[in-house]
C-alpha cells in the first residue's frame, strides 16, 4: 500500500530521505504540451530554500532541481514526469545521539512503533526537507490552473498578528518572514531571534488564497474540495491545525452573520452571482463557488530545541536529550511556499476531475 502519493488525476508521489543522496516527485497525469523547464520549477524551490536568513536553518542547501522524464523539446508529453534535488549539506553525525534516543515532539518513536526501524539522520522521511519535492511538484501543478493566482503569507508568529489593515502584498517579498505587516515584520524579527538565541522555537499560522478559481470544482461528499484541501496541508510536516473560510470562527457566529449573501450579476441573469461576504472560504457543499478559496495553517513551534526535555531510550530507559544540528527557530516562515504549493496541486487536481466528469 502505498502512502506517498496524493491526487486522483493529477497525482504526485514523492520519494527520498533527508540525509539521502537526493530527494524528489514523480507528477503522474499532468496534461500534454505545456511549457516547462527547470526554470520555471526553481523560483518556487528558492523561495523555500534553506539557510537564507538568520531566522530559518542555516542548512546550505541550493535546491537545484533536475527534470528527468516527460518533457520533450520544453512541453509536458503527458508521461510521468521525475523530478530531482540533490541533497549537498548533510552533518549525520549531529544525530548520532537520536539513533539511541528518542526526540520529544518528532515522529522517532512513531516510526520505530510502526516499522521497527527507522532512518535517524535528521527524521528521514519525516524530515521537512522533503517539503521541497512537493514545492517543485506544485510548481508543474500551477501550469495546469494558470488562471488561478495563489498568494500564502505568514499572518502569525508565536502568538503575535499582523494587521489586517496594514496588509500590503508587495510587502510579502520584502523581508524574511513572508509577512504583509511591515510592522509585524519588525516585531517578528525580535521573537524570532530569540527564540534563535535562547535555543528554543515559535509556531506560526500561514494564511494562503486562491483567486480565478471557477464556480464548480470539487465534488459532493467524498471528492470535496474542502476536505481535500484539508488533507493536503495537514499532511505537511509540522502542521497541527487547518482552518476554510472562517473555519473554527464561523462556529461563534449566528447563521444570519455567517451566510455568504447573493445578489443577480451585474451582467445580467446568465452571469455568476455577486457575493457580499465569504464566511465559507469559496466553497460550499464540497464545491467551489467562484469565490476566492482560503484556508489557514497552524504550524507548531519546531520540535528540535536545545532544552534537555525527559525522553527515553529505545531499550525504554529515561534520559534525556536535546536536538542539535541545524534548525528552524519557526519552520512555519518556510511553509509558505509549501501551502502555496499543496493548495496549487489540489487545485490542478479538481480542474482535471471537473473536466473529465463535466467537460
């Protein structure tokens, strides 16, 4: 059975280990002749890149991604198409201790629990370096929903918010945090690094929407687009929480304030509706409305910290260990590509399913 593939027609499979050689996707279904090459797919792996600032890990890794199947003459040809990062910077030895022990808040004793063995340089699998072979698959996905514009952006970090008024999208690119509060941003820059300095870490919530999406994507009960929004970034290291719409907010509300009110189209009967709010994130029964589609993401505090936190070994004797190597002091700053990128490979998904049931 395998647990490493995600989509239905557009389907990804991602493969690879933290401290293996490389890491990976193969991207199964993507629709013939579009354009693409390694320079398309690489502004997407830079974004997410290691080792840029002081506030992410300091892991130098360049993320050159390698296409090695189903493109020709620079179009898609509608066969599998392999991708492939090499992993230049790995420091095994900074794991020596966790091959006896188990880390507080990683997934070392799940996967022993599981499997009986486990790879324990730097998590294996479970390691968020594999989030870049989903950044590079969801960078072939945007081609396929090129109407659709996706913007994610960091809203929160350690329990500090930005400002909604002060939003300012071309704020996004300009500081290390992906944050639209130019403010925020400055604040952040403090929480961070101390966080950093203090050896401990902060969690962070990425807000991501999706605008041109069309009224109809998406399927009744078991093909929902909510749900499988949901599943996409809930599948993403470090993500504890998932939210559409107003999501846990909207269970505070009456039914009068969180309905999505309806007006005729400007352009007349045949024309989609004008919406006057959007409690519901775009989506409504599973399928979207036309709307933007949005979600939030709760990313918690990097489990890997040098607090000596209580433990046991694998033969179930207490210890206790801290985690070094190199880490996030808040692995949600790098999500932001990650959500963009789950939300993009969803998305190209449903386009394609819609298609083939409705044309």
């Amino acid at each position: 059975m395998s647990v490493n593939s995600f989509g239905r027609l557009f389907r990804f499979t991602t493969w690879g280990e933290s401290h293996g050689p490389a890491i990976g996707a193969v991207v199964d279904g993507c629709p013939p002749g579009l354009a693409i090459d390694e320079g398309v797919i690489q502004p997407f792996l830079d974004a997410r890149r290691p080792g840029q600032s002081k506030y992410t890990t300091q892991r130098q890794e360049p993320d050159q991604v390698r296409i090695l199947s189903g493109v020709f003459e620079g179009r898609t040809t509608g066969t599998p198409i392999s991708l492939m990062i090499e992993n230049v910077d790995q420091r095994s030895k900074d794991y020596s201790d966790v091959a006896l022990a188990y880390r507080p808040g990683h997934a070392d004793y799940a996967y022993d629990a599981k499997y009986g063995f486990r790879d324990y340089r730097g998590g294996g699998r479970s390691s968020a370096r594999e989030t870049a072979s989903r950044v590079a698959a969801g960078a072939v996905a945007r081609l396929v929903i090129a109407e659709v514009k996706i913007l994610a952006y960091v809203s929160e970090i350690g329990g500090d918010t930005i400002d909604p008024g002060k939003f300012d999208e071309a704020e996004i690119a300009n500081n290390p945090f992906f944050c639209p509060d130019a403010a925020a941003a400055k604040r952040w820059e403090t929480i961070v690094d101390d966080a950093r300095r203090s050896g401990s870490s902060v969690g962070a919530v990425v807000e991501c929407y999706a605008s041109g999406v069309p009224a109809g994507w998406g399927a009744p009960l078991y093909g929902k687009l909510d749900a499988d929004l949901a599943a996409a970034m809930m599948g993403i290291n470090a993500v504890k929480g998932v939210e559409i719409g107003d999501g846990f907010a909207a269970a505070r509300l009456s039914g009068e304030r969180n309905a999505d009110p309806m007006r005729p189209s400007a352009n007349g009967p045949d024309g989609a509706p004008e919406f006057l709010a959007n409690h519901a994130g775009g989506i409504a029964g599973g399928i979207s409305t036309g709307q933007p589609v949005t979600c939030r993401v709760a990313f918690k505090p990097t489990s890997s910290i040098l607090t000596p936190q209580e433990t046991i070994t694998r033969d179930g004797q207490a210890t206790e260990m801290f985690t070094k190597g190199r880490h996030d002091p808040c692995v949600g700053i790098r999500g932001v590509p990650v959500v963009e990128a789950m939300m993009a490979l969803v998305l190209a998904d449903h386009k394609l399913l819609h298609r083939g049931q409705c044309g």
